[in-house]
C-alpha cells in the first residue's frame, strides 16, 4: 500500500457523514464532536421529561430529573476523556525522550519514531507503532505527525506535534530541539502535577461547605421549624404585639418550607458543584459530575431525612 492509498482511505473516511461516522464508532465520535453528547443527553432528558409529565409527576421532581439526565452525561464524559488524557500524557514525556536520544545518537526523525515503535508506552504503543506503519508506506512524517495528534487531540500533544514539525523543517540542530522539546514536556508534567495537589484542599473546602449548608438546612428542618410550629399550637392564633396579624404555622407550611428547603440544596448543589471543577481542574464541564453528586445528595437528604 503506497502513501496515496493511505492518504484516499483517510479522504473517505472524512466525507462520512457524521451520522455514518456515529453508527460504525459512537464513542470515537463523540470525542471528535463533543457536542453531540450534550444534544444527546439533552433529547434524552426532554423525552424522559415529556414521559414523567405524562405520569402526572410534579413539576419540580421532573426539571430535577431533566436536569440530571442532561449533565450526567457531559460529566462523566469529562471524567472519562481526563483519565484517558492523563495516561496518554503520562508516557508521552518518555517517548518523546527517546526520540530526542535517538536522534542525538545520529538518527533521522523517522528512524528514531521506527526505534521508538518497537518500545513500550502504555497507552501510546499502538499509536507510535500507527505512525511508523504510515511512515513506511510513504505517508509523510509531517502528516504522520499530523494524524497522531487528530486522533489524541490534547493540549500538549498538539503542541509538541506542532513544534516537531517545524523543527523537521527547519532543520539544524534538531537533536538539541528535541532535547528541549522533552525537557519542556517534563517540566509540564510536572507543573500539572504540582497544580493538582495544590488544588485538592480546595476540591476539599467545597465538599465540606456544601455538606455544613446541608447540615444546616437539617437542623432547620428537624429543630427549628417544629419549635416554630409547637409555638405557634401554645399561641393558638393569638395576635402578635402591636395587632400586627397571627402566628399561625400549619403542618402545609411545614411542607412547604422543607420543599424549599429541598430546592436551595439543589440549586446551592449545582453551582457548587460548577466551581468545584473549576478550581478543581480549570473546566466548567469538569464540575458536572460533582453537581450530580451534590443534587443525588440533596434528593436522598429530602426523600430519607427531611
């Protein structure tokens, strides 16, 4: 097979429709596209949402039930590409190394990446070996580059591709480029290293601040609104100083109140969750599945406790 059959075969590939695409890989899919999860999760929701209403379920058990057949998705989606990103990335720096040292031992670019083929990197053998078996059917080592960071389009693999091949192009000392070039790739790592564990007392705090505002609403539901309500059985619809009205609390505004009570452990759920991710790993999408967290807490606090 010679280097225009691969680069037709590719050609398809790309003029599949992504309804075509879809059906033969989902999941390959949905990574190239990643809006179709959330048009996915929210049809989902608004079907399944349209269904409860049809049951005659309350209103606000059926937006919470939309709400988290919409983010469950997206954030466990997030959950799975960050686990699969980080054990991508955590074998690219030695790759990378090894092609440097290749290199510096007199190798060209192509045949370093056929040395480095014949390693082993976790979750990156078969790509390096992808891209050695395109190199030597005449693909190019631009496109062959080009190719490895389409199919694991991160941050840092992209940028390391990007600078690979200018420095294929531009030749010179290309064994101290990619010296540099790994050493960069190292120290990021390392950076992204430090940066998580620097971020995990903060991940921390907004656990234990959502469960003190949880603890809270609790007391208010199991002390408070009772000694409001015995207080206002002792007075007996008795007016308040100065003829302002009565004092009166019935067992429907108990009801009402843990319902709103319900309802801020929700919404405070949400947006807690939203910043956790934020903080936690820079992403707002990040923060879904620690709002889906949150919400299941609050339901099962609501339906058991309160």
């Amino acid at each position: 097979m010679n280097g225009d059959m691969v680069l037709e075969a590719i050609e398809r590939r790309r003029r599949k429709s992504t309804l075509q695409r879809f059906i033969e890989s989902p999941l390959r899919t949905i990574k190239e596209k990643q809006y179709l999860l959330y048009l996915i999760s929210g049809g989902t929701a608004m079907a399944c949402a349209a269904v409860a209403f049809y049951l005659g379920v309350e209103p606000i058990n059926i937006v919470i039930l939309a709400l988290l057949l919409f983010i469950i998705p997206p954030g466990f989606f997030n959950l799975y590409e960050t686990r699969r990103i980080s054990r991508l990335e955590a074998e690219f720096p030695a790759m990378v190394r090894d092609i440097s040292l290749s290199v510096k031992s007199g190798m060209t670019l192509k045949e370093a990446v056929s040395v480095a083929a014949g390693g082993q990197y976790g979750a990156l053998t078969k790509a390096i070996k992808q891209m050695d078996n395109e190199i030597s059917w005449g693909v190019s080592f631009d496109d062959a580059l080009l190719h490895f960071a389409k199919k694991y389009p991160t941050v840092l693999i992209r940028r390391t591709v990007f600078t690979l091949i200018e420095a294929s192009r531009m030749g010179g000392q290309l064994s101290e480029i990619l010296e540099g070039i790994a050493t960069d790739v190292e120290e990021t790592k390392t950076l992204e290293k430090r940066r998580s564990s620097e971020t995990k007392p903060y991940l921390i705090v907004c656990y234990v601040s959502y469960f003190v505002f949880l603890a809270v609403i609790m007391i208010m539901s199991y002390v408070f609104l009772p000694m409001m309500k015995e207080a206002s059985e002792a007075t007996s619809g008795a007016a308040l100083p100065g003829g302002v009205g009565q004092f009166a609390v019935s067992d429907a505004d108990l009801t009402r109140y843990n319902m709103l009570f319900f309802h801020a452990l929700v919404i405070q759920g949400f947006f807690a969750g939203i910043v956790t991710g934020k903080m936690a790993e820079g992403k707002v999408v990040a923060g879904l599945r620690h709002s889906v967290f949150f919400i299941v807490v609050a339901v099962i606090a609501y339906t058991l406790l309160i």
